[in-house]
C-alpha cells in the first residue's frame, strides 16, 4: 500500500507537468503569437491541430497494452520531453508547431498507461478515489503550474516556460522508471492493435459512453473558449484579473476532484456521472443570470467548472472496467472521443458566443441533456447485462 501511494503521487506530479504544457497556450496564446511573429488565427490552427491528435490515442496505445505500463508511461515521457525541448532549440513556429505535437503524444501515451496501471492493481471499488488522486494533476496545472509559466514569461520572455517543462519530463521519466516494477515478459498470445480496438469499440456501452462523455465535454468546451473574451467584454478584464479567474477556475476543479474522490465509490460510477451531469447542467442555466456583475459571473464560473471537473472524473474509473483485457487502449479511445467532443465544442462556441453568453449557455445545457440521454441508456444495457457499475 506504501508503494502504492508513493506511485500515485509521481503519477499527479507527472500529470501537473504534462498539464501544464497543455493549459498554458489557451491563456498565453497572444504571447505565443508576438514571440513567434505570427497571426494569432495561425497559433489558434496549431492548438487545433494539436487537439486532432486525439484521434489518434488508440493506436498509441499499443505501447502499453502490447510491451507493458511501465514502457508506455517512459515513452510518453520521453516523447514529452523531447517535444518541450524542440521549440526552446528552435524557436520558429514550426519548432512551436512540433512541440505542441510531441508534447501532446507523450501525453496521449502516458496518460492511458498510467490509467491502465491503475486499473490494473486497484479493486474496482476503490478505483474511483485512486483515480481521481492522480486527476488532481488537473486543477494543480491550472493553480500552480500556468502561475509560474506565466511569470516565466512576463521577465524572461514566450520561450522560457519550454526549457523547464522538459527538464522536469526527464526528471519524472527517470523517478518512474525507479519507482515503478518492471513490466511482465510481452506475450506472444496477446491482441493485435487493431483486434483490441475492435475489441473496445464493438462493446456497446463502451460506444454508449464515448457518446456521453463527448456530449458532456463539447459543452464544457462551448463556455471554456469562451469565459476570458467573455469576462474582457463584460468586465474590461486585462492580464492579471484574467489571471486570478483561472486561479477560480483551478480551485474549482480542485472541489471537483475532491468531490469525486469522496463520492464517486460510495454513489456508484454511473449514479455519481448522473449527479455531477444534472448539476453542470444547472450551472449553465444559471451562469448567464449570475454573470450580470463581475462577482457573479466568477461564482457561476466556479459552479460550472466544479461540476464539470465532478463529472468527468468520476466517469473515468466507469470507463475503465469496460474492457479490461485492452484497457490501455479503451483508456485512449475514451481520449479519443474527448478530444473529438472538444474540436465540436470549439467549433461552435464563437458563433454561440457572437449571439451573446445565454447562447452559449444554453447550447452547453442542450448537450448535458443529451449526455444525460446516453448515460440512462447506457445503464440500462449494464443492468440488461447484470453487470453494476
């Protein structure tokens, strides 16, 4: 058990790095754009390009279903720190252009290796509160991690935070690579890649919930492009006020996490996910009422992203006991399908935003509707199935 924890912690550490270098282009996007010399629409492609990847977790996944946990987490870290170096040695956009790739494959790696570990070696029963320990890698990226990058980048320049983040990848690669046992002998009996996404993906609830979790994230991510242009426009926000609304949203995400770990194990998964949906649901029905001054919009805020972050981390122990046999991959494809949710949520929240924020509101509790929708019918194929999660 000691060794246990001491694993999950390396693991949240790690995940408040990796976190870090995926949350600091949305607020220091602009940042990015004069350090690079190039059109903000140009970045903005770039962190769409990056978020394309998710597609693609599936396959990555491989590593660690076919040569080991332990190999898929080093190789995700190794990837990360070698893309957080690229654009520190070759400072140009398409130096910025690879990072955001590697960066975001080692993550796309790592993260279902570690999720895999996990599930591997904790009972379906406690899996919730373990699980979400390490999500707290999250919200500390957002409290601690932007924080520090972006007082990096106000005395030492857009390049600063690059250096660092790769340090510190090789860093946790060599702490995990202490920790961490060594994987077992690969078997020569084990799936194919693509016979364990047929596995994954031919198991319909596992369908069922890449539908919800998609809908939930794609309204999550109709308000998230949106919330810092939206607080400059109501409220004539500059940096550093921005800055001290991240630090609201960080904390939330935090509750949330919290909430999760307390709750999720003792509600059940898929009665925990319904809770969490309903209450996300009403926060975005009350945002734009509340958002009417400066202090209510930051209090609705709050309430929109602790049920949020509530939600989907208590959705991610559920996903785990789907396919076990694969479940480094059906962890990617859960990714995948996140990833896929976030490009349709982007997609439509400047239009939404552009009729005002009770468009963007409402279409975020439209989608929570249709999440709910899923998530009752994927309960009733599990109890069809005498299977109780």
């Amino acid at each position: 058990m000691t060794r246990l924890r001491t694993q999950v912690l390396a693991f949240t550490f790690t995940r408040v790095v990796l976190n870090t270098m995926y949350r600091m282009t949305y607020p220091f996007l602009p940042a990015f754009s004069r350090g690079l010399g190039v059109d903000l629409q140009l970045v903005s492609l770039a962190v769409t390009a990056r978020s394309a990847l998710g597609a693609s977790g599936p396959f990555l996944a491989f590593i660690a279903d076919h040569r080991g946990r332990k190999t898929g987490m080093i190789t995700g870290l190794a990837l990360f720190s070698l893309g957080a170096a690229i654009v520190a040695l070759w400072p140009t956009f398409p130096g910025f252009l690879l990072t955001l790739i590697l960066t975001m494959v080692g993550k796309y790696v790592f993260d279902p290796s570690m999720q895999a570990y996990l599930g591997d070696r904790v009972p379906y029963q406690r899996r919730g509160l373990i699980l979400a320990v390490t999500e707290l890698g999250w919200s500390l990226s957002f409290i601690l991690g932007i924080p520090l990058a972006g007082f990096l980048i106000a005395r030492q320049g857009w390049l600063s935070p690059f250096p660092l983040l790769a340090l510190l990848g090789l860093l946790t690669l060599g702490g995990l690579y202490w920790i961490l046992p060594k994987d077992p002998a690969p078997s020569e009996n084990h799936a194919s890649t693509w016979r364990n996404i047929q596995s994954v993906l031919s198991y319909k609830p596992v369908l069922v919930s890449l539908a919800m979790s998609s809908l939930v994230i794609a309204a999550n991510e109709v308000v998230n492009l949106v919330f810092g242009v939206w607080m400059e426009d109501a409220f004539g926000l500059k940096i550093a006020a921005l800055g001290a609304a991240s630090a609201v949203i960080g904390l939330s995400e935090l509750g949330g996490e919290a909430l999760s770990a307390r709750l999720t194990d003792r509600l059940g998964k898929t009665r925990a996910v319904g809770a969490g949906i309903i209450s996300n649901s009403l926060a975005a029905l009350i945002l734009p009422i509340l958002g009417y001054s400066l202090p209510g919009a930051m209090i609705g805020l709050f309430l929109f992203y602790i049920t949020f972050e509530y939600t989907v981390v208590s959705a991610i122990p559920l996903m785990t006991e789907f396919v076990p046999q694969a479940r480094a991959t059906l962890m990617a494809t859960s990714v995948a399908g996140a990833s896929l949710g976030r490009a349709f949520g982007a997609l439509i929240a400047t239009p939404l935003y552009s009729i005002s924020i009770m468009g963007s509101a409402l279409a975020a509790l439209l989608l929570n509707l249709l999440g709910l929708l899923a998530l009752i019918h994927l309960r009733r194929m599990l109890l069809a199935q005498r299977r109780e999660f």
